[in-house]
C-alpha cells in the first residue's frame, strides 16, 4: 500500500481478536497464523474456546429476533452493500488469500467474485415469499410459513475459505438468522477476518456475526451448545461424522457438506485435447484440494495411455512455488501432513502395479502435477479423496463398465462427462450416484443458484445454495385459525 487509501483490513484492529460484538480479546487467548509456501507468520487472531462460543451464541441468540422481523428487503440491501464492499476492497484482500491459503492469483480472485455472487444470490432470496396456502380439510384457513431457525453455528475448512465460509453465512443471515461462525484454524484471515469486516462496514447490526477461530473446542462448543439450533459444516468426511454425531446428541438440525472421489467420464466420441485439457484443470485447480476436484479420470482402453501421456506433458509445463513471490501454476499443499498423505497414496498405487508419469515426488509443501496411470480398484488412488494434484487414470471397457467404475465409490458428489454425443452422455449421467452431473464440463463447478451437495460420504443428504437456502436455513410452521373457536365434546 501506497498511503494513498486508507487501508481496509487494517491489521491494528483485530490482531489477536475475534469478532463478537465488536472486535475484542478471546477468552482462550490468541495465535499465529502461519502460510503454507513458506511457513512465515501472516498475523495474529483471537483464539476462541468454550465459554467464547457461550457468549456469542447468547448475544446472537438474543439479537436474532429482531433481525427475523427485519423487513426482508432491508436484509437484502445490507448483503447486497456487503457484496459491494467486498469487491470495492478486492485488490487488497486478494494478497491475504494467496498468502494464507496458497492460492494463485486467478484462484483467489475467484474467491471475491463468488463470494460476491453467493452474497447478491441470498439477498435475491430474502425477499422470496415464505409463505403459502395449503388446502383444508374442515374449513379452517390453513397456512405454512418458513422461520428462522434462529442461531446457526457455521464451521468452514481451509480450501476455500472466503467462499465456503460466505456462501452458509449469507444464507443463513438472509433467511433470519443469526450466526456464529468457526473457520478453520489455518485460513481464519480469508475465512473470518475478512467477513466480518465486510459485514461491519455494511451496517450489519450488532451480535448477528460473530467470527470465533479456534479448534476442537471451540468447534465441539458450536456443536452443544443450547443457543445454536443448526450446524452448517463443510469439511473432510472424518470431521463431519464426528459433527453429526455430536449434532445428533444435542438434537440439532446438521447440515453436512464433505468430500467427494469425482468421476471424469471421458466417452470413445470425445474430442481428445478438450478432454485432455478438462481433465487436467479438474485434477489440478488449486493443487487438487478441492472436494469437486476429478479424483478419477475414467478413458476408453484404447485411448487411456494415450491421455495420460498427454496429461503427463502437461503436468511437466506446470510449475509449482510460492504463489505469494514467485508466477506459479501450482502453489503448496497446506501442511505436511496432506504432503505425506498424498505421497503414500502415490507409492501405493506404484507398488500395486500403476505407473508414474510425471511428479510424485514433492519438495517440502510443493507437490508437483502427478499422473498415475493404469490405476485399478484395490488400489488407494482409486478409492480415497487424494486431496492433492494427482491426475489418477482409469481405462474402462464399455460404458457399462464406466458407470460401475463411477458408481464404486462411497463418495457421490459431482461427475462430469466428455462427448460429442449429448444424449447419450447424459442417458450415462443420470446413472451415476451423484449430486451433480456435468455434461461437457469437468467437476469443479458451483453456482449460487443451484442447489450444491452430494450423497453417501460427501454429505448427509443436504444442500446448500439456490432453492436450498431456504429448506435448510429455516423450518415449517402450520397454522390454522377459525372465525370462532368451536365448542368440542369433552
């Protein structure tokens, strides 16, 4: 920064806070938040415990009935101006996504323009009608009308920090409730500093948002704790099972969004450098730690080698580095641990038989684009999320046999299909066990109009975004009145 503007996130204001009812000192005291590419410390937040979550869950929960009986069209207009507010402060916000997370440029400024887009998206929902008429059986007047569940606790990952953080928070704020939101411990700048400073430049009343980072506790303490009613997760299928349980404990609604094994179809029909080049942004996008990420390329017998040389070439023309410093296609992984995952997935399938055509051997936190060809089930490329830039190729015999090699896995989020001949692609498609199918498209795709989540280990049968904000977000009410009360036997 120059000194010519004012600086938006400016770091003397929330060092070593959390947002809740204002900037403030966290019960559980505070810690460094460290990048990825090179371990250097990016700033100092609040770290939240029980008793912070306690409080913020009172507050919210004390602030959330006015906030529901806020006019819907002023709801819409302070998201829309959080909107604006974002994308006016975009060049500057963009440097800490790319330092916190990992990120290259276009990936980060993606971050922006889709959270922006979720944020208008649920203001255009605010103002939905709630309310309808249904048929009676006696005569009375009988209606239902959508309420506010009242506090949702918000829980988001590392990945995409802004946009998986964004897209539950306007939601839930739009449909009116209040929040409480954990982001996780390693992206709590790009998934909770900067909300909440967009939020608070837009007027949003005080208590609705409140931004607790921490870990284990403070996300156990979102799940128990009697103020919240709803629990919006997304994050690894480990974790999320551990949500739902505690969710289910505590009789909360829970709302599950996890990973996903994604399924590239390519048919014998397609024209092979679009499905090269489908494959390869699919695979690799943000070094593969994203859950719609194609985590198996399936390809005609007689074409598979052929592709996977192709994407092996690619892979040698991608670099890897610090996207903060250095032109990079690929940044790091976001710890060592994912680092060490991704590597003993990469050995497995060389020892049971699959070959490496390019990567598979990392550099610290820099994994570069890796190609495995000639992967088989029994193998762990082929069954687990490898949450890591590793192109895993698959030869199929008929489309038979392609349906079933999609349909293996316990994961059923997205599936994207590769052919010239539409109608049978999706006649394919609508037989695979997913949430979303892509017709012509790689896997990696949201919108914040459609409904967005999977089946078996990607969720818990939920969704979020579009027409969903609404049956998740809030819940039915039935009434029925007479003109005068009747007078029964008893």
């Amino acid at each position: 920064m120059d000194g010519s503007a004012p600086i938006f996130l400016e770091q003397d204001a929330w060092t070593g806070m959390i947002f809740s009812g204002g900037w403030g000192k966290a019960a559980g005291g505070a810690y460094d938040v460290t990048a990825p590419a090179d371990g250097s410390h990016v700033a100092s937040v609040g770290q939240g415990n029980k008793a912070d979550v306690a409080r913020a869950a009172a507050a919210a929960a004390a602030a959330q009935p006015a906030w529901e009986a806020t006019p819907p069209a002023e709801r819409a207009r302070i998201l829309n101006a959080t909107a604006d507010i974002l994308e006016q402060h975009r060049e500057e916000l963009i440097p800490w996504i790319i330092r916190e997370s990992g990120s290259i440029y276009p990936k980060a400024a993606i971050e922006i323009e889709h959270s922006a887009g979720f944020l208008r998206a649920a203001a255009v929902a605010a103002v939905e009608d709630t309310r309808r008429v249904v048929p009676s059986l006696d005569g009375r007047d009988e209606e239902v009308i959508r309420v506010a569940h009242g506090v949702v606790g918000v829980i988001s990952p590392f990945n995409f920090p802004l946009i998986l953080s964004m897209r539950a928070i306007a939601a839930a704020l739009a449909t009116g409730n209040a929040v409480v939101h954990k982001p996780d411990p390693r992206t709590p700048i790009s998934g909770g500093i900067i909300i909440a400073r967009v939020f608070e430049e837009a007027g949003l009343p005080k208590d609705l948002l409140h931004i607790i980072p921490g870990g284990g506790e403070a996300g156990t303490a979102l799940c128990e704790d009697p103020n919240i009613a709803m629990v919006s997760f997304t994050g690894s299928p480990g974790v999320g099972a551990k949500v739902g349980e505690v969710c289910g404990r505590n009789l909360k609604k829970v709302q599950l969004e996890l990973g996903g094994k994604n399924a590239l179809i390519i048919q014998d029909d397609a024209d092979f450098a679009l499905a090269a080049a489908n494959a390869a942004w699919g695979t690799w996008l943000h070094q593969g730690q994203i859950c719609m990420a194609t985590g198996l390329i399936l390809a005609p017998a007689a074409m598979a080698d052929a592709l996977a040389a192709e994407l092996a070439t690619k892979a040698s023309r991608l670099p890897v580095g610090n996207p903060a410093t250095e032109q990079c296609a690929l940044g790091p992984l976001i710890s060592d641990g994912q680092v060490a995952l991704v590597k003993a997935i990469v050995d497995d399938a060389v020892a049971k038989g699959a070959k490496l055509l390019a990567g598979g051997t990392p550099t610290g936190r820099m994994f570069p684009a890796t190609v495995l060809s000639g992967v088989k089930p029994g193998m762990r490329a082929f069954e687990e999320e490898i949450f890591g830039p590793v192109a895993v190729v698959v030869a199929y015999d008929n489309d038979e046999h392609a349906i079933q090699l999609a349909n293996m896995s316990e994961f059923g989020l997205a599936a994207g299909i590769i052919a010239k001949d539409v109608g049978r692609a999706r006649r394919m498609g609508m037989r695979l066990k997913v949430g979303h199918l892509h017709i012509n498209d790689q896997t990696v795709m949201a919108s914040p109009n459609a409904p967005f989540g999977g089946r078996g280990k990607s969720g818990n049968g939920s969704r979020i975004s579009g027409p969903a904000i609404w049956e998740e977000f809030t819940q039915w009410v039935w009434i029925t009145s007479r003109a005068d009360a009747v007078m029964y036997p008893f």
